[in-house]
C-alpha cells in the first residue's frame, strides 16, 4: 500500500465511521429499540417518533458506501467512480460462485443448529423467526438494499487498498477488525444493561466471527473481482441468519460461540486450500 493510500484508506474509515455512529447513537440515545423488519413492512410503528427513529437509524447503514463513494472520487475521480460502479455490477462470474453464495450461509447455520441440538439446545429456540417465510425474498431485497450496501465500501475500497501491500489473510484480519467496531453501538445497544463483563466477552466474540466471516468475503472477492458477488452473499448470508437462527445467537452465548466455531471452520479450511497470500488458487 503507498503511502497516500494509507491515508485515504484512514479517511475513509473516519468518515465511514463518523456517518454511522451520529446516526445510530442519535436515534439509541432517544429511545430507538431494534423494531422488526415485520414493523417496517405493515408500516406498524406506534408513533411517529418510532417511524423517525427507525429510518434514522436505517441511513446509519449507509455510512460504508458513501465514504466509499466520497473517497473514491477525491482519490481517482470519475474513473476510480467507474471502475467501483463495474465491480458493483459485475454479475458474469462462473455459475459455482452464485451456489457458494446460496448454499455457504445455509449450511454454515444449519451446522449451527445440529451442533446447537447435539450440545442441549432445544430445536425450539431455532426456526422461530418473526419474519413470515412468504417474504423470504422481500427481506432478501431489503437486506441487499441496506446491508449489502455496505460492500462497495468494505470490499471495494478498504479491501482493495490493503492488499496492495498485506497479504489476503492479514488484510481480512485488519479489515475484519474495522467492520467488527463499526458495529460496537449497535451490539452495545443490544447488550444494554448486562454485567459489563458479559459484553466485553459479547464484543470480543462478535469481533472474531466478523474477522472469520471477512476471510470468507475476501475469498469470494479474490476468485470474481465482484463486489455484485459479495453483496448478494452479505445480503442472503443476513436473510438465512435470520430465518433459521433468529435471535437466539444475541440471546443464547452458546449459540453465538458455535456460530464463531462453525465460521472460523470453514475461514481456515478456505485458507489451506486457497493459500493465505491471495485466497485463490
């Protein structure tokens, strides 16, 4: 990485952060609670301020993507504008890539679940979302339009500049750190009014799926040069979450410590078969 990219690479992360965090602690400090996404679609909202604070919150999300957009066009113009844009819509990757993306969320939790039951957890606690399976596709769309917008930002900017001097791994281990603190007020909001140590322990192990989910972006970014590609995977990998796990990794420590397991397990099978420098054969 030169050294005017390290700068720009730090800007980003200021501003990313910065968009997010006025957002997300403005609409928390005045009373924002984590509505439904069911809420949204019957347009359910008791009060006007719960409606306010609901899309203040939502545009939050998009801290990542105009930083990127901002940064970008400072660092390179229009060019460096276009050629983020033809990642974004970069869709003609070999078929196998749109499987990975459908098939990986699916079985990372569905092992999840067997390992939950296997270890004590009641099938009960899975399987159990709010979300009624007839607007499986619905939330698909919602969640591409707000969190897989994130990724013109942490795969198409922050990713691309640091492996212009670290590895593919190390470059996911400190990108993966960024991701992970950029969501600390909304897991901090979550954890609200536990014992201090239960959410140090919450944070840190949040902090380490999110490193092991950022290989597993990094490998799918490497293999298509697509960032189309990884939207769909944080898009559909956020839907499956919630439909076959539901909230019971917030609530259940040891659901989310096998969630980590299951992730680091296929993080580090892709590192021996691919190779740490790249990722890709």
């Amino acid at each position: 990485m030169k050294k005017t990219d390290k700068k720009y690479l730090l800007y980003y992360v200021i501003i990313a952060y910065s968009i997010t965090w006025v957002f997300w602690i403005t609409a928390i400090i005045l009373g924002y609670e984590d509505m439904s996404f069911t809420r949204l679609i019957h347009w359910n909202f008791e009060t006007p301020g719960q409606m306010i604070l609901f899309f203040i919150f939502r545009i939050g999300v998009y801290g990542p993507l105009i930083a990127s957009l901002f940064i970008t066009y400072h660092f390179s113009k229009s060019d460096g504008l276009k050629d983020l844009w033809q990642r974004m819509i970069k869709w003609n990757v070999k078929i196998k890539w749109y499987l990975f993306v459908l098939l990986i969320p699916v079985v990372l939790n569905l092992v999840v679940v067997l390992i939950g039951f296997i270890t004590g957890i009641s099938l009960g606690e899975f399987f159990n979302s709010e979300i009624p399976w007839t607007l499986l596709l619905v939330y698909f769309l919602y969640q591409i339009l707000t969190s897989g917008m994130e990724e013109p930002g942490w795969r198409g900017f922050a990713l691309n500049n640091l492996q212009n001097k670290y590895t593919a791994e190390k470059a996911s281990w400190i990108l993966g750190l960024i991701w992970a603190v950029w969501h600390f007020p909304l897991m901090i909001s979550l954890y609200f009014g536990e014992e201090i140590t239960t959410i140090i322990f919450s944070l840190a192990g949040f902090t380490m799926v999110m490193i092991g989910q950022t290989l597993i972006y990094t490998w799918f970014y490497n293999n298509t040069k697509s960032v189309l590609i990884n939207i769909l995977y944080h898009g559909w990998s956020n839907t499956a979450t919630a439909f076959i796990l539901g909230t019971v990794a917030t609530h259940n420590p040891v659901v989310g410590l096998i969630t980590a397991v299951a992730t680091w397990g296929l993080a580090i099978l892709l590192l021996k078969k691919y190779g740490s420098k790249t990722l890709t054969k």
